[in-house]
C-alpha cells in the first residue's frame, strides 16, 4: 500500500491542492521578482519555500498520530509563510490578494469562523515578521503578465477549491442517504421481528425499545427515559443491573436469562444478548439488548424434565424402539428387572434381548397385532441378564406419524413373580 494511502482523504487533497498552487506561486514570484531585479537569493529562497517546502510538511503529516490536525495546523504555516513574501515583494496588491485569499479560504472551510481569523492573524504576523527581516517598502504594481497570471490563478484556485467542496457534498449527501436507507431496512427488521430489540443508555434507561415490547409492557413503561428494568423481577433485580454494568465498564458482550412482569400480570421469561455501544472515540455509550421470549419453551422443557423424572422412576420397566427395533432409551426399572444396564442395550436391536423363552412366529405374531390395533399386552416368560427366569406383563404400543405409519414401539413391563432356580422353561401366555 503507498503511504498516501495511509492519510485521511482530507489530508491528501490539501497536500495535492498545495503543492500545485505553490507551484504557480514561484512562477509568478520568480517572474515578479525578475522584473524587479531582486537577487538570487530571493530566487533560492522561492524554490525551497514553493518547491520542496510542500513536500517536507507532507512527510511530517504521513507521520503524524493525527494526520488531519497536523495538516490543518500547516495551513496557518502557510498563512503566515506567504504573510512574510507580501512584506518582502513589498506589497504587490495583486500578489498579496491570493497569498492573503488562499491560507484564508482553506482555513474557512475546514474550521469556520475561527479559522478564518487564525488564519488572517497568522499572515499578519508573516508580514511583521517579513518587514522586520526586509524593511517596509511599498510596491502595489505588477506588470500585465503578472497580474493576468494572478487572476487566472485566483479564478483557478477558486474553482479548485470549489470543485472540492462539490464533490465532498455530494459524497456527503450519498453516504446520508445510505445511512437513512440503512436505518429503515434496520428499523423494519426490528419493528417486524419477533425478538424484543432495545437500546439502552449507561445507566439503563430506554433508548430505543422495538415495537414487540408492546406485548408486554405499556406505553408509559417504554417512554425513553424511563427505567429499562422496572419490570424486571424483584429476585433477578441485583444480578441484571450488576450484568449490564459489567457490560458498561467491560465493553464485553453477555448473555442473560431474566423474568419480567408483563402488563397482562403474569411473568415472562426472557433470554437476552446484550452487546455494548461505542462512540468514535471508542468509548461505551450504552448498549443494545436482544431478547427473546422463552416462557413456552422453557414451560415445555419443564414438563419434559417432569416426564422425563417419571420415566426413570416408575415401577414398571421401559423401552423404547425405533420402527426398525434398534432400542433408543430404557429407563432405571428396565435395568432392575432385566439386569441390562443401558449402555448394553442402547443402540442395538430389541430382538437380541428376547432371551430364546418364546418362538419367533409368536415375537411374529406379536408384533403384527401391534401394527393392526396398535396396542398388545400378555404374560410371557423372560430371562434376566444372569440366567434366571421371571414372569411378567407386557404391554407394547405403537407411535404413528400424521401419516400413518409407525414410527417407534413403546414397551411398558412389570415382574408378576420370579423363579430364582429355574435355568429353562417353555414358553406360555397366561
């Protein structure tokens, strides 16, 4: 990457624009002083100011921390460099209007009102200083060429600049509009979104708060403002606010689980990203929260933990099978009265545990009574893991999708008795 590439833009069109126009500056003073008869000293002393002096405050400005104040602390440079050639060339007006117009113009443009006086008291100053240096002698007048070039020069500079300013303007009003456009889309996005979406400030106070909010809080609730965690329950209150406030000091983004009370009178469960909001210094200004609303899920969840507890700790023994008979879960009975643990059975077949006390046409039979009425429960005869032999009730039902089809078995069996000793015995239904 070149080193220009390294500057603000800013910064490269004003060392652009320098450059040239300091180019102009020593024709017009070398012809000037020409015509006058002035010494080669005033002529070494142009080319370095005009030639090589541009480039010098540009290696300055490349290697600046703030590259853009740097140069704009340069234009008062030049304002008051060119202050000092007014007094030297002895006060030509036509010379000493775009010496005097130019440093002025930039500094306007780039700091208003106060840089337009900087700027103006700095050329004074060169100009003290230049008459202290030279002496006071005054000259207005310039030949016909000098003063055509500059004219054509100011006019030039003028419209340099102008166009500058033009194309900064209409830059500046594309990015406006594609920051607007890019507010609405966001705006959209979050208005429309199922999520609750909210900015808030360091000290938790709404900033913004989407339209899903409304489902839950009322409209005083969401005035910017107002209190962010007001709703927030009594037991979630310390360990939210100190959350957000690590967010606000960290600058690092959490995650949160929090109960609100809603308008409607019941508690809503919320999970929430919350991500810092930074200026462009870098500095935290606030965050942005995004919740989701996980009542029914986590309802659910517990109803399934609740079925999950009941499962394990039945009396009776349970499996579960896939259409295919690869066996998915059992729970602690089946373990008890089988003698499998379920790392064993997990994953294999049910036919491989059947233990040989019935037939295959009878597993056969079984099974396609499943499939025709969906359910079968009898006694038979079964083997534990160590050898001996029990009775038991079975119950077997099937699990059928919307279409139809049987999707698992479920296999509900309790102990009827047990007989400790015996190694074999035919198979029978009671």
């Amino acid at each position: 990457m070149s080193a220009i590439a390294l500057v603000p833009r800013p910064v490269q069109t004003i060392y652009t624009v320098r450059t040239v126009s300091f180019v102009w500056c020593f024709l017009v003073v070398a012809l000037h002083a020409w015509e006058r008869g002035f010494g080669a000293g005033l002529w070494i002393a142009a080319a370095l100011h005009f030639l090589v002096y541009p480039h010098l405050i540009w290696q300055r400005s490349r290697r600046s921390l703030d590259p853009r104040r740097t140069e704009l602390q340069h234009l008062y440079v030049d304002a008051f460099l060119l202050g000092i050639w007014i007094a030297v060339l002895e006060f030509p007006v036509w010379i000493a209007y775009p010496m005097v117009f130019a440093p002025a113009l930039n500094a306007i443009i780039n700091r208003g009102l106060p840089g337009l006086a900087l700027s103006l008291a700095a050329t004074c100053m060169g100009v003290l200083g230049g008459m202290l240096f030279h002496g006071y002698s005054y000259w207005p007048m310039t030949s016909t060429l000098v003063t055509t070039l500059c004219f054509l020069g100011a006019l030039a500079y003028t419209a340099g600049v102008g166009f500058i300013v033009f194309r900064q303007t209409a830059r500046l009003r594309t990015t406006r509009a594609e920051i607007r456009d890019s507010e609405h889309r966001y705006r959209l996005i979050a208005e429309h979104a199922g999520d609750l979406v909210a900015m808030l400030d360091r000290n938790s106070r709404w900033l913004y708060a989407s339209p899903s909010y409304a489902r839950i809080f009322r409209a005083e609730d969401l005035a910017p403002g107002a209190d962010a965690l007001r709703n927030l329950h009594e037991e979630d209150q310390f360990r939210v606010r100190g959350a957000l406030q690590v967010v606000m000091r960290s600058g690092e983004s959490c995650r949160l689980r929090m109960r609100l009370h809603a308008h409607t009178g019941e508690i809503r469960r919320m999970e929430a990203m919350v991500h810092p909001v930074r200026d462009e210094a870098g500095g935290i200004t606030g965050a942005v929260m995004a919740s989701r609303d996980v009542t029914e899920l986590r309802d659910r969840e517990e109803q399934l933990e609740v079925a999950a507890l009941a499962f394990e700790r039945m009396a009776e023994g349970m499996m579960i099978t896939n259409a295919a008979g690869r066996i998915l879960t059992v729970n602690q009975s089946y373990t008890r009265i089988t003698g499998h643990a379920p790392e064993e059975v997990l994953g294999r077949q049910e036919i491989e545990f059947r233990a040989a006390m019935q037939p295959q046409t009878y597993y056969d039979e079984l099974y396609a009574e499943v499939t025709r009425s969906g359910y079968w429960d009898g006694t038979t005869w079964c083997r534990r893991r160590d050898g001996t032999v029990y009775r038991e009730w079975r119950s077997i039902s099937a699990v059928r999708d919307p279409e139809e089809r049987v999707t698992h078995y479920v296999s509900l069996f309790r102990e009827l008795d047990s007989l400790g000793g015996l190694q074999e015995r035919p198979a029978k239904q009671a």
